[in-house]
C-alpha cells in the first residue's frame, strides 16, 4: 500500500514537471530529459508511467479534467457554470491547466496526443441535458449544440484575457461571457436563481477546500 | 497618376505576399527575401512601402480591416451580424484575412506590430452605440463589454473550426455564436428582424460582388 501511494506521488510528480516544461517551452521543443530533470525521479521512474513524450502530453491533458472542485447544486445550469468560473480561476495558478489548455490548441500535436475538447464538449453536454429534463433550459435548444458554442467561446476568452492582462481579468470575462450566453438557453425561472459574479469560482474552491479541512479523506501517511 | 496606381498594386502584391508568408511560417521564421521573391517587385519597391518585417506585418493586419462588404442596413445590428458573416466566409479563401488573425493573437510579436483586436472591437462598440440609440438593445447592456466579449468568442470559435474542420464549419459555428448571444442584448422587436443564418456572409458577399459589376467604380486602366 505504502508503495502503491509512492507511485501516486512520482506519477504526479512527474506529470507537475511535465505540465511546467510543456508550458513553458511548448510540446515540441520540450525534451523529456528536462522533465526528469524537472520531476527529480529517475528515468525508470518516469517510464514506469508515461512510455514516450506523446503519453506524458495525453497525461497532463487528462489530468486537466478532474472532479476536485464539483459540488452538486440544485441548479444544473450552476453546476455548468461553476465548472467554467472555477477554472477561469484556477488557471491561472495552476500549471497542469495551463499546460492542458496550451496542448488541446495545439494544431500539430493533437493528432499525436489528443485533446481535452471532446471530454469538455461531453461535460457540459450532459449538464445541459440534465438540466434541460429538470426544465431549466429552453426547448430549442440542443445541448450539444451549446456546448460546442461555449468551449469555442471560452477558449478564445481564456485567450484573449492571457494577452491582453496575462489572465488578471479571466474572472471577470468569463462572468461576462456567461450573462451574454444564458439569456439564450435558460428558462426565466432559473436565471433568477443563477449566480455568475465574477468572484464565484473564487468562493466555490474555498468551500470545496473548506470542506477539505473540515472532513479530510483519510489518507495513509 | 498611372505612376500612382502602379504604386497602389505593387503596395497590394507586397502585403499579399506578406501575409502569404506569414500565414504559412509564422512571422518570427518569414524572413523579407522570402517575402520579396513571392511578390516579384524590387527591394527598392517593397522597402518605399515597408521600412521593415514589423511594418510589413502591420501592412497586413490593417488590410484586413477594410469595409468592402459593409452595406447599409435598417437595422444596425443586422451590420454587425454582417461583420462577422462575411468575415466567417471569406476567411478560408482570403490569406490576408488568415494572416492578420495569426498575427493579432501573436503574444510575441504584438508588442511590435500591434493587433486589429483594438479596431475590431472600437467597430463593433460603434455599431452596438448606434443599435442602442435607435433602441435595438436592451438598455443594460454596456457596448464595450459586448464587442470584448464577442471578439472572444468570435476568436475562439474561428480557431476551434479551423483546427477540427479546417474552417468548413465556420459559417455554421459563427451563425450558432451568434443565435447564442444576441438574446442577451437585443429588443425582441430587433431579434425577430435579424438574419443570422450560416449562409448570409455568402449571400452578403455576393450581393456587394454584383453591385460592382452592374455599376463598378470607374479606374484608370
């Protein structure tokens, strides 16, 4: 067990330094010497997990969609949007997203390495289905349709905020994004009840890690 | 005045063959040669134009903000829409228009050659002021902060179609974009006269296309 948690730790270790070099320098001019370097594991350590620098880029993207910070809400449609407003959060400190976002646009590599836009597209899809037979969105609409519409959406938005504010007004541009997108898709009656304020994703992670303190997992030292 | 025309087309066939370069290496690997031999003028000629790569690259992303395809239309917003119709058609086929986004979303090189994302987004907020003072937008809505938006999610949406369809759905993922957001802005008395269907950038370019040929504006040939 103890040996099953150290390799819990080195593959994380090594997706961290993995995430940290392909942001930096980008897939292609990445080398998996410096990410040995990066992660201090040895190369066997390193191949024990990842087989090639092609797995090690499916690993950090993989590793981008995580269900750390979803909490169930009475709202579908707030489920959707915590999704979105935790992440605009969350960027821009962590690298693994960071560098997972940098990879899925990456023209070139995908064909390599895949995306994370499919498993995004399906998130939010099945959030908008369900919310759709609770009767929280509009009849028109065809969840798949939105979805694809909204990661397009957030993508550029995620874009345009690193150039133009290296991310510091993420929060606000993705609350904007949202107030101009739900009046399309949401019922009245849920609107009302939705909360899109920029410092949403802020409050939703202190209360997953609130939480987190409160009731620990029990994990094995 | 023969002497003046010649220079406009020499001007024309340096940026076209700027962008052409720009748009397949990227501007950090174009190099002026390359950019010289494609355009088939003189050094002398390309240089009275361009003192540099830098103005070569604003050469570029300032022809792609002309108003060839505006037409007047009763509703102001039905303009906007326009905007980016057109835009969403002409893009696979002009590489001006290909370069000039490759160039504005350059986090390097905007630094030295700027970026249309200023224009693009002063055009768009004008259009939206006119749209909300003959009363097509609702009154909360702060022009500026929709044109950010859109611009976005415009961006966003024109790199997810090239990357997964090299650009054959964009006229359907931009008409989707902009059913998606015009409810959050638009007066129902305006929405219900907008045509936002994924053909009216064809059907806009051909109309102003035929217009110059009934009645072209007259050169010296």
């Amino acid at each position: 067990m103890v040996r099953q948690e150290r390799a819990i730790r080195t593959r994380r270790a090594v997706v961290e330094a993995a995430a940290a070099v392909f942001a930096e320098r980008g897939y292609t001019a990445a080398t998996i010497a410096e990410i040995l370097e990066r992660a201090g594991v040895t190369k066997g350590a390193l191949y024990f997990h990842f087989d090639s620098k092609e797995a090690l880029a499916r690993g950090v993207i993989n590793a981008q969609i995580s269900d750390d910070y979803w909490v169930p809400r009475e709202l579908k449609l707030q489920e959707w949007v915590d999704i979105g407003m935790t992440l605009a959060h969350r960027i821009p400190k962590e690298v693994i997203l960071l560098a997972g976002i940098r990879l899925s646009a990456d023209i070139q590599g995908r064909s390599l390495f895949g995306s994370a836009w499919p498993a995004w597209t399906q998130l939010v899809t099945d959030k908008l289905v369900e919310a759709k037979a609770r009767g929280e969105v509009l009849p028109h609409v065809t969840p798949r349709e939105t979805a694809e519409c909204f990661l397009g959406a957030w993508i550029g938005t995620q874009f345009m905020s690193e150039v133009v504010s290296d991310w510091t007004d993420l929060n606000d541009r993705i609350s904007v994004l949202y107030n101009h997108v739900l009046p399309a898709i949401a019922t009245p009656a849920a609107l009302i009840r939705l909360d899109t304020a920029p410092d949403r994703g802020a409050r939703v992670v202190e209360e997953v890690e609130r939480q987190q303190r409160e009731s620990p997992v029990p994990t094995e030292a």
